[in-house]
C-alpha cells in the first residue's frame, strides 16, 4: 500500500466536518471513507455519501464477513469503515480520510500503525457547549448529553496513543490551514 491513512476525530460541535471536507478539498488525491451506519437518515443526507444506510442484521453481517476496517458503538447506533474501498484508494497511492471516533481511531492504529491521527479540540468547554446549542439541532438535554460525551472523547483521545496531533479550533481558517499542512507534510514525507 502506498496510500496515506489519515484520521479525524473531534466531538461533536467543534468544527470536525468543516476541515476534514476544507482538507479533501485542499490537498490532491484525497479521498473521504463513506461508513456505514444503522443510524436513521437525517433529512439532508445522501445515501452512498454522507453514509450506507444499513439495517443492524446488514450491518452485523458486515462485521462478521470481515467487510469492516474498524466499527463502534456512538450513541447506541452502530458504525464502521467498509475495508475494501480503503484498501483498493490506498493501493491506488490516495489519501484516504476516515471521519470516525476514538474507539474506532484506536482499532486502526492497531491494524495499521502509519495511519495518521488527528483530533479536533475545542477552544474551551464553555465555547464547545455555545457551539452545541448554536447549532439548534437538539434539545437541551440531548446537548447536555453530547456535551458530557464530548468530554470524555476529549480524555480518551488523550489517554488513547492514537493521534499523532490535536488541532485546536480557535479560528476555523487558522485550524484548517494546520490541518491541510500536516496531511500534505505526512503525504510528501510518504511518498
Ligand atoms: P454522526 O451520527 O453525528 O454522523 O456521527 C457520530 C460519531 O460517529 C462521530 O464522532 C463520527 O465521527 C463517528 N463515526 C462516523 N462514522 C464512523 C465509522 O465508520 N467508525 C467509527 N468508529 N466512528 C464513526
């Protein structure tokens, strides 16, 4: 393989989507991993894009034929990163871009230990839980309950080994110009 693996985590609400979508903008050959999920659709997704949409019966099938790179359990539904399409991008010499959590980051840097690991940190608490409930895409205790999450994401990130450099997103455009130089520096330094 002579692809790059790179990994992006970061709780909820800080900013994640936006740079890892400004990195496979930015950075040649770079290419997003669609997961599957036993998550219902929400209204703006795509099918084969933001996700495959797939029953728990579909989903356990998967796992158990060994279709799956790494899968997790985030908020009682069910993910993972199919492993053919990472491995035929990675053969094809492709930055490969997972979008997934920690207990899944910690899988594959078992399975493959160059992969690349970034986590995404809020400023602060207090401007992660603003950024929870400017969205206004939840309740408050459905943000209460991500907030609590993302806390403890943040201390496992931390305790895990699985990343190789946490980004702070104090300013989106400076966050994603650290993001777009570590994925490039990583890609040249692999070629
Ligand atoms: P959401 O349901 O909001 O799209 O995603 C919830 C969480 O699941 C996010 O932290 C996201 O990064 C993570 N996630 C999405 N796909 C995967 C995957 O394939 N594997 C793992 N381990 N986590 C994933």
């Amino acid at each position: 393989m002579s692809g790059v693996l790179v990994i992006f985590s970061g709780p909820s609400g800080v900013g994640k989507t936006t740079i890892t979508r400004a990195v496979i903008d930015r950075v040649a050959d770079t290419q997003l991993s669609v997961s599957a999920t036993t998550r219902p659709q929400r209204a703006k997704e795509v099918e084969g894009v933001d996700y495959f949409f797939v029953s728990r019966e579909r989903f356990a099938e998967m796992e158990a034929s060994g279709e799956m790179l790494e899968t997790a359990r985030v908020f009682d539904n069910f993910y993972g990163t199919p492993a053919e399409w990472v491995r035929e991008q990675m053969d094809a010499g492709k930055v490969v871009v997972l979008e997934i959590d920690v207990q899944g980051a910690i899988l594959v840097k078992q399975r493959m230990p160059d992969a690349f690991g970034i986590f995404i940190l809020p400023p602060s608490e207090e401007a992660l839980l603003q950024r929870l409930r400017d969205r206004k895409r939840e309740p408050e205790d459905v943000i209460q309950r991500r907030f609590a999450e993302a806390k403890t994401e943040i201390a496992a990130a931390r305790a895990s080994g699985a990343y190789d450099l946490f980004i702070t997103n104090d300013d989106l455009d400076r966050a994603i110009a650290e993001a777009v130089d570590a994925v490039e520096t990583r890609r040249v330094g692999s070629a």
